[in-house]
C-alpha cells in the first residue's frame, strides 16, 4: 500500500495544483529534483568531465536500476535521450529485407507509425494493422492468423497516448515466440505505472522514458534490448562510445545494449532518471499499478455521470490515463478553461493518433493522467470543474 501523504511531502507541488500529469510530464519527486540538481551544482564547481569522473559509480547504478524495474540484464539497458529516440535507434536496425511485413495495431503511436512509412518506403517493406476486439485492444488471434511467411516484426504500443488502452502485451508476446518473430514494445506510456517484466512480456526490445509515469527528468529514455538478438542488430549510427575504430578500415560494435547509447550524454538527468526508477521501486510497481488502476477507474465512473461527458477509453483493461469530451465544449477549449483553475490536462488530436481517433470520428479528446499521489478528493474537484459550465 502507497503512503500517499509521504509521497506528497516529496512533491510539494501537489499543495497547490492539482496536476493531472498531463500524459506529458509527471510532478518530480524532492530525491529525483536533488539528484538532478546536486550534479549540476557539482558541474558548476569543477566542471562537466570532472563531475562526471566523480558520478562514475552511480552512472552505472543507472544500468542495474533499469534492469531491475524490468526484469532484465544490465547489459541489456541503453540510456537514450528520449523514448522516441530510444525505440528509434531499434527500430532502425532491425535487419529487416525487402517484401518483408510488420503487424502492428491501430493504437500506435504516430512517430512510430510514420517511421513503418518510411522503412516501407525505402526498403519496401509492407505494414498489416491487426484489427480491434470488441474491447478495442488489439485481437490477439485475428493478429495470429495475419502472419504469413513474409511476417518480420510484431511493433506494438503498450499503452497508447491517447487513451486508457492497456494492449495485452504478454499476449503477443507468446504469439510472437510462436512463431519465431522480432517483438518492439513501447512502453512509453506504461513505464512507471504498470508492472514491466520483458521476460513475462516476451518481448525483444523496450523502449521507454523518464519524464511520465516515473516521475523523472525531461530529456532521459531508456531502450531495453535482448541478448537473444542484439548481436544481429547494427545501430543506424554509431559513436566512439558505441563502437571501437580497430584501424583505418574497421570498427567493433559495443557489447549488449552500450551500441545503442551515445558519448555525449545528459549526465545530471541520467542520476535523476536512475533515482526515478529507485524511487518507483521502493513504493513497488504492483502497489502503484494497484493504486492508478483504481484511480482511473474511478475518474472514468465520475464523468460517466456528468451530463454530455463521453469518456473515450478503450480495452479490456485500462489504466491511468481517461480520455473523454464534453458536448458543447472542444477538448481544447476545456483544457484551457481548467488550466485557469490550476487543474492540469492536455487533448490528442488524430494527428497523434489516426489510426484510432479519426476511425471512431474524434478530432480530438481531453486527456486527464492520473498518479498514485492523487486523491479522490482531487477526483471530485476535477468533475465539478469539468460540470462547470
């Protein structure tokens, strides 16, 4: 069980805005605030290289962390600057051929999506799009029978942006083992509310980030990528940190996941994002799983009663984050109108997510992100704010 009352001591924020987490960037704990800042201060005093020779020991921490939120290998862990980054630098070496398919689903995220058109594009690649079950998550078994001897790669988000969508992640997983195919998750949006584990996942690569659901800095992603395939995977580029220059006429790839990271780096950000995970992990993933579950869900039962409210989420199982409208009033227009009462939410517009909105006819929804540090008191004042006319 989560002590809410010593969470908000670590966020004072939450005194005086009630911050629905805006999908976007989760209140920071005091512990990730004082880490991010305690290097920078060390970073003014003497200097980048030399504080970053002093953090040497608790950069690594950041690999045995991450390792630990998601049940994986240090090795397998890349520190990468943003989740879009992250699951690019996969994505981009993945030595898929001409002819050869990729399943994904209609809830993916829109730089995802555009980066399937462009492989499609240059290497002549085809894109299926499982369709929906009649929860409005991915049909695990209409997935099943789409692959066909072409099939590659199954790429699929997690938790999609614009939505409460839980996709049954370890589903696919088992069908992607199957049958022998690559698996790309992006856990952008469920890192740091859902309980990760790539082996119970099934997954091959996990990208994610620091700035939402685990309460990080801005400008820290993370990649996780398997043993089982990283030897067979070539970075779309490299550094002198990812690879080794043999001679004038040769170069060695890093070990594991280190191919996928850069040199340059933000290093104050990288302490704060391990602090993140620690901070995370001491409240335990399955308590606050628990927590913003039953948060959401009781969101989602409190609009359901205000009159012209239609709350938009999707799937079989929901987490976190409540997307819905107001008749009458654009998802905008009442974002706007909350900011001014200090109550924090953001809207997706089908330009993020065409697959899904424009399919149901939505130009647009609100989107309210709930943590474990709000209160159903917090959830009361939210829906009178939004009956308000």
């Amino acid at each position: 069980m989560i002590d809410v009352a010593a969470v908000r001591a670590d966020t004072p924020a939450c005194e005086t805005l009630l911050h629905f987490n805006n999908a976007g960037a989760s209140l920071m704990p005091d512990p990730v605030y004082r880490a991010v800042v305690d290097h920078l201060t060390l970073e003014q005093e003497i200097g980048g290289y030399e504080a970053a020779a002093r953090a040497s020991e608790a950069l690594q921490g950041f690999y045995t962390a991450l390792a630990g939120l998601l049940g994986a290998k240090p090795r397998e862990i890349a520190y990468v600057e943003n989740a879009t980054r992250a699951w690019d630098m996969a994505f981009y070496a993945l030595p898929l051929c001409e002819g050869e398919r990729i399943i994904t689903h209609g809830s993916e995220y829109a730089s995802n999506y555009l980066a399937f058109l462009q492989q499609a594009k240059r290497r002549g690649l085809e894109i299926d799009i499982a369709p929906s079950d009649a929860s409005g998550q991915i049909d695990v078994e209409a997935m099943r029978a789409m692959i066909g001897a072409k099939t590659r790669l199954i790429a699929i988000t997690h938790v999609p942006t614009q939505g409460g969508l839980v996709n049954p992640a370890a589903q696919v997983g088992q069908v992607a083992r199957e049958h022998g195919l690559l698996y790309l998750l992006d856990a952008c949006q469920s890192a740091g509310q859902i309980d990760l584990n790539v082996k119970e996942i099934g997954c091959h690569i996990l990208s994610g980030t620091g700035r939402k659901f685990l309460r990080g800095p801005r400008g820290t992603g993370f990649l996780y990528v398997s043993d089982e395939i990283v030897e067979t995977l070539e970075p779309p580029f490299v550094d002198l940190l990812a690879a080794t220059w043999n001679d004038t006429g040769s170069y060695t790839l890093a070990e594991g996941a280190l191919r996928f990271e850069n040199w340059e780096s933000y290093i104050a950000g990288r302490l704060g994002l391990a602090e993140a995970v620690r901070y995370a992990t001491r409240l335990g993933l399955p308590a606050i799983e628990k927590r913003v579950t039953a948060l959401g869900a009781a969101l989602r039962e409190g609009l359901s009663k205000i009159e012209g409210v239609m709350v938009r989420d999707l799937g079989a199982k929901r987490c976190g984050i409540v997307s819905f409208d107001k008749a009458g009033e654009e998802p905008a227009v009442l974002a706007a109108r909350l900011g001014r009462k200090s109550i924090n939410i953001s809207t997706s517009t089908a330009a993020y997510a065409r697959l899904d909105l424009a399919a149901r006819g939505l130009s647009s929804v609100a989107r309210a992100s709930l943590h474990y540090y709000n209160t159903d008191a917090e959830i009361e004042r939210f829906c009178a704010a939004v009956q308000d006319a």
